[in-house]
C-alpha cells in the first residue's frame, strides 16, 4: 500500500474530460489510475492545496469531490498544509512557488510519490520525491 499525493491537475482532467497533445485521453489515464489505486488498497493524500486548485477550476466543493471518491470506493486522507513547510529550498531550486508547496507537503505526509501530469514541473528536485504520470504509475 502506498500513499500518494494527489496533484489537482489529475482529477481536473478527470472531471472535465481534457484531452491533451496528440489526442492523448487525459481523462482516461486519469480514470484508469483511479481504478489501479482502489484495486491495490493505495491510499490518495488530497491536501488543502489540492481542493482550493479543484475549486477554482471546475466550482466542485470539497464535499462534491470527497463524495466521488466515495463513491469510486478509492481510499483517500485529507491533510492539511501548514505554516513552516520547507517550500522554499524547492522555489531557490526553480520550481513554481505552488508546485514547491506541494513538494513539501509530499514529504511532510509521507508520501511514497506525487502524481501529475506536470512531470516537467518537478524535474529540477526529482531526487527529493518520485513524480509520475497516472498512466506510468504502478
């Protein structure tokens, strides 16, 4: 069992059916690693980060996404992002200010990796935490 923090962009593509560059099924990687996490027992970190982004892009509450979840039967953990999380040896390293937070929420929930689409994103600081794509994951 592994425990995985979630990046937005996953079930935001999930949620609005994005299909990204040469036709690729976005919603549909998404779809089929939602499905590998509830039939391994894997456990999916949301954290504040991770609902606020959810929000402000598709107007789900926090309700209305934990209810999928549910629903899907995928075990997930809610955790909250605090003050003081080392985010900013991430930032001095190149990564995005709201990519950095999610590093170190990662590591502060321990998680075994992040998954995202934005692998390019977290390329600078890979040896701090695995990153993969919902289709590579295993």
């Amino acid at each position: 069992m592994q425990r995985i923090y979630l990046d937005s962009n996953v079930f935001i593509s999930l949620f609005s059916k994005e299909i990204g560059r040469n036709l690729r099924g976005l919603f549909v990687e998404a779809e089929g690693f939602f499905k590998q996490v509830k039939q391994k027992n894997h456990i999916l970190i949301l954290s504040n980060l991770f609902f606020e982004e959810v929000q402000k892009q598709t107007y789900l509450s926090e309700d209305e996404i934990t209810t999928y979840f549910k629903e899907q039967e995928v075990n997930f953990e809610i955790s909250k992002i605090k003050p003081g999380l080392p985010w900013r040896k991430f930032v001095a390293k190149g990564v995005h200010y709201s990519d950095a937070l999610h590093m170190a929420a990662a590591i502060a929930f321990k998680c075994n990796c992040i998954v995202t689409f934005n692998i390019k994103d977290f390329e600078k600081v890979k040896q701090e935490i695995k990153s993969v794509e919902p289709a590579n994951f295993d």
